[in-house]
C-alpha cells in the first residue's frame, strides 16, 4: 500500500433550487487514492462525476453547497476551510483541475503567458517574469509545446495545442492531485492518445503525484487508469482495477455501461453492442432502495424497499447491489448460454 494522498469521506453535497429543494449530486461517497496511482471515474451525464469534482477541490459556489462528509488532501482536511484560503493555499499547488471544456476555458483577449503569470503569482507573489517564463517554457516542453506557444492568443492555437496548454497551465506548480474532466472528449481519436500520453507521462516523471480522470467511456479509463469508480444517480455503485472493471464489470449498471460502448479490447469487441433502457431517476426525489432498479433486469422486490450497502470483495472490489457476486455472476452465465 502507497501513501494516500487523497482521502474522502462519506462526501455529501448538494445543489439548492429556486424553490429551495436539496437536489443531492454527490450523494455519502467516499474514495482514497494513493500516490502515483490514478483513478477513473465513469457513468452517464448527470451522474455527478463534474460535481464531485468540483466538491473535491472545496468549490462550492452557490446554487452548489457542502453538507456534510470530509475531503483529505496529503494528510490536511479542506473541510470547512475559507474559500478564499482554499484558492490560495489548496487550488493549483495541493490540487489541480483541467475543466470539461478545457478548450474553451482561456481567454481570447489573453496571451498563454499571462495565464501562467497569473497561477504563479496568485501562490507565489514575488516571483518575477524571467522565472516564470523559464518555467513555463520547462513545462510546455513537456508536453510538446514550443515556447512560442506563451506569446500566441488562444484562437491562434490547434484544438489539440489549446488541451496541452490548459494542461501545462493547470499542472504548472506541479499539484499532488490533478483532476481531468473529460480532458480528451472534443479531440479527434489521435489528439485523445496523444493528450493521454501526456498526462500519463507528467504522473511518470513525478509532476503530479496522483491523478483523477473522469469520463463516460469507460474502455478510455483502461488505457490511463489504475481504478475505476462508477457513479450513479450521485452514488458509487463500483469500485474495481481497471482490467477488472472493462473485462468482467459487476454491477448490473456497470455491465450495461460496458455493454453499450464499443471496445477494441481483445476479447470483448465481439460481444453484441446493447442499451440501458430507460433514465436515470429525479434526484430532487431519488427512490427507496437502489437507484437503478427501475432499469435493472435483475430487479427484485427487496431492491426497491431495502438500503443497499457497499460490499467489498478481495482485493478492493466494492459494489453497492442486493445481490450477492456469485449470483450475480450465474445470472450473467445464464444469459450467455
């Protein structure tokens, strides 16, 4: 076991409406991850993958609120801690984020390098112009950027150049945790290889010393992730490695997920392509018992009335389902035959 350097705890948070329902986004989640492993987070849009990003750096900007749980960062709990300390000693040096539209996230108006002077100064005010430029020149090499690159406007920069710099400018001050949001989503397939080897190699190298990827397809997370957690409905309802969850998924939702996405893993592009029907339930009045249930073809009556616990298997396999693995697995079989 690696040291932890990130630690949550039965995380709840929450989004306020107008008509002041609590509409519960992250919903008693808890993770760990360990130093240099990284871990993917997976599930549909509207699961709360981005919202428990946001919770994890202490981002809480209303209609999004805290209510309750802990988030550890390197031994150091955030909870409850000033945003304004937050931002200064948390964000960007303790952890990071690469936002979901990345591509979109620098100003026009904007040359590269003032985004980076404007990093480094908001945690280390006294450094001068000739020492960020130096580090940023170190680390947009890197990742394959010229430092011609820092005096350019983003509308001057390729799709893929516009990723590799947030990237750069996110991880310039070298975070122990680095959050990417579908960092890949709005590249073409060999800019998505291209910007996973990187941040593959920045965790290789030591720049970042953990690191969260989140997205819906789960056959991306095996090629960059150690882990892969699956949301639900703002629940985890799985936890395994990464070949574990790709090759031999779970959870009746974690199965189907797979099962709807095409994998050009060996082994598994030849299973027939199927859908989850159905949607995701209202989390302003989320049902009894398991949230999937309406969807599930495995459904039983206990599902829709009884709390389903989070089981754990050997070597760190959770799931949260009323059914045990071994009959999970025969009704798996059974299909099969």
């Amino acid at each position: 076991m690696g040291k932890t350097i990130l630690e949550v705890r039965d995380l709840c948070t929450k989004y306020i409406t107008r008509s002041h329902e609590d509409v519960y986004a992250v919903d008693h989640v808890s993770l760990s991850l360990e130093e240099g492993k990284s871990l993917g987070i997976a599930g549909e849009s509207g699961c709360g993958k981005s919202t428990l990003a946001l919770s994890l750096m202490g981002y809480y900007f209303p209609p999004l609120h805290y209510s309750s749980g802990e988030i550890i960062i390197d031994g150091r709990s955030i909870t409850g801690m000033d945003p304004d300390t937050v931002r200064k000693t948390i964000l960007g040096t303790e952890i990071a984020y690469i936002p979901q539209a990345a591509m979109n996230a620098l100003n026009p108006t904007q040359r590269v390098i003032r985004f980076v002077e404007d990093v480094v100064r908001a945690h280390r005010p006294g450094t001068g112009k000739k020492e960020i430029y130096d580090m940023a020149c170190a680390r947009f090499a890197e990742l394959g950027l010229p430092p011609e690159v820092l005096e350019k406007h983003s509308v001057e920069l390729s799709g893929g150049m516009k990723q590799r710099t947030v990237i750069a400018i996110s991880t310039i001050l070298s975070p122990k945790v680095l959050i990417a949001d579908e960092p890949s989503s709005a590249l073409d397939v060999t800019s998505q290889k291209m910007v996973i080897k990187m941040l593959r190699s920045l965790m290789e190298k030591g720049y970042i010393k953990g690191m969260i990827f989140i997205t819906h397809e789960l056959p991306l997370l095996y090629n960059v992730t150690d882990d892969i957690m699956v949301m639900y409905a703002g629940q985890i309802v799985e936890r395994n490695s990464a070949r574990g969850m790709v090759f031999s998924p779970l959870h009746p939702y974690s199965k189907g997920l797979m099962g709807s996405i095409i994998v050009p893993e060996e082994g598994v592009r030849e299973q027939k392509l199927t859908s989850i029907p159905g949607t995701p339930p209202n989390l302003k009045h989320p049902p009894r018992g398991c949230r999937f249930a309406e969807r599930c073809a495995y459904v039983v009556p206990s599902c829709r009335h009884n709390e389903i616990p989070m089981l754990e298997l050997e070597g760190g396999h959770t799931y949260r389902c009323g059914h045990s693995a071994q009959h999970l697995r025969e009704m798996y079989q059974d299909e099969q035959k």
